[in-house]
C-alpha cells in the first residue's frame, strides 16, 4: 500500500486566501469576459463577515455604532467640556434649577453661558461684597458675544458703595471697549460716560472721544450724535469750528438714527441755527 503524503498547510492557506481575495473584489478574469458585475463586489471580506453586514438592503454594510465621546462642539466661549458639565449646560439652556457648585465648574470650565449664569446667581444675592466675582464672570461672557451680559455688568459699575477688584476693573473695561466697538449702543453709551465721569475707570475723555468717532466714522447715527454733544458740552458751543463739526455729526444722526435719535438731532441743529456766537454778536455792537 502506497504512503500517503501529508498536506502541506502553506498551500492550503494561500488557495483560501486567493479564493477570498477572488470573492471580496470581484475577479477581474469575470469581468473581462462580461460577466455580471456583483454588487457586493466592491465590499470587502471583512465586511461581509460583519455580522451587521446584508448584502440585501441596498448592498451597503450597516455602519457601526461607536461610543460617544466627550468631544463635543468648541468655539469662543464654548469649550469641550466633559460629559457631566455638557449635562450641567443643557439644564442651564433649559432654564431649570442647576446647583451653585455646577454652575461653578461649567464657568470655570471657560463656557460663556455657564459664566453668565454664575453671574446672575451671585449677583442675585445681593452682597455687596460679592459683586466684583460676578462683574468678573459677566465680562468673560461679554467678552465671548454674550451682548446681554452688558447690562448687568453696567448695573453693577454703577454702584458706588461696591469695591471691585482692579483686576476685575481691567477686564470689564475691554470687555466693555469690545461690546462698544462691535456695535452695542449699551456698552457705547456706558463707555463714553464712565470715562467722562471719570468712575471707575479713571477720566479718559480723549479715549471717549476717539470711540465715539470711530464709530460714528461708519456712519453710527447714536455715536455721531452723543460726539455732537460731547463737542458743545462746555465752551464748545461757543467754538465756530467746534460747531461746525457737531453740525456735521448731527447730520449723520439725523438720516441715519432712529426716530428718537433724529427727533433729537433736528432740534439740536435748530438751536444751533437760533443762536449766534458772542464773537459774532459782538462785531455787531
């Protein structure tokens, strides 16, 4: 009886993984003889031994579903936060009650929303002593686009009975210098005042001027009038050029402001066309 040779594994190997390979991509020798390209051809044999894989339902193997991650949408003011704060700041965006501690973290954590929110929660407890952290908190929020964390913070500024951080009083002011700057009338008008006022920011008159005409330079019809009044306050109304240039303000307000702003604009003009200079009243004498 003839010995019976064993089966060498190698070759048995490489036929099952030509057989796959011929089976996964579609063997080219059946295409070239213009047979039926199969639609599962341009699948691969991993995935048809997914157990998700149906070749049946539009020939496409079924994604896998994955594990979500904490990687969530980032930007200004919108940080990737963990899965517990993303929680913390869906309840905030739904108005319910969130714990003073979340809302701690969620701020800390650098969200805009979650620092405005802090802010209103410590302000709300009407301690003096407490209102520089929330000032502090509302302009991190103005300084990533939160427009409405500027009242509270003017609110606040306000106050004189209030000490505040200089370092607190630095960020509120660019916070402010910001707002003002990007077009928010509030933050504008606020501005210009605490630098006329001189509090709490010190007297920097030329600084509210120069905002004032840099935004009434774009035709900014509430920044070109509140520079008008700035330019008669004092002896500017007895200043010829001083006139001149208020008048030429007053026009910008007055065809591009609101109704109030116009209203106010056209009296100013008629009074200034009522009255004379002394210097010319005086060459009259």
């Amino acid at each position: 009886m003839p010995e019976r040779k064993p089966t060498r594994c190698g070759a048995l190997v490489l036929a099952t993984l030509f057989a796959a390979t011929m089976l996964a991509d579609g063997p080219a020798q059946a295409r070239s003889a213009g047979g039926p390209k199969k639609p599962w051809a341009k699948y691969t044999l991993q995935d048809m031994m997914d157990p998700n894989f149906d070749k049946d339902s539009v020939n496409k193997p079924k994604s896998k579903t994955r594990p979500k991650t904490h990687t969530v949408k980032t930007g200004p003011g919108r940080p990737a936060l963990s899965p517990r704060l993303e929680a913390v700041r869906k309840r905030v965006i739904a108005r319910k009650s969130v714990p003073y501690s979340d809302l701690q973290a969620l701020a800390d954590a650098g969200d805009s929303l979650g620092a405005y929110s802090l802010g209103k929660s410590i302000m709300a407890r009407g301690k003096p002593e407490l209102l520089s952290h929330a000032l502090h908190y509302f302009a991190f929020a103005a300084m990533y686009d939160r427009d409405y964390a500027v009242s509270p913070m003017v609110q606040i500024l306000a106050q004189k009975n209030a000490t505040m951080e200089p370092a607190h009083l630095r960020q509120a002011e660019k916070a402010l210098l910001r707002q003002a700057t990007d077009g928010n009338d509030k933050a504008l008008e606020s501005l210009v005042r605490f630098y006329r006022l001189g509090e709490p920011f010190g007297s920097k008159p030329k600084e509210a001027t120069e905002l004032l005409e840099a935004r009434a330079g774009k035709s900014d019809a509430a920044a070109a009038y509140q520079l008008a009044v700035l330019l008669l306050s004092g002896d500017g109304s007895q200043d010829p050029e001083s006139r001149q240039e208020a008048v030429r303000y007053l026009n910008i307000a007055q065809e591009g402001g609101n109704i109030g702003i116009r209203a106010a604009a056209f009296n100013l003009i008629q009074t200034l066309s009522d009255e004379k200079p002394n210097d010319d009243q005086d060459n009259k004498v």
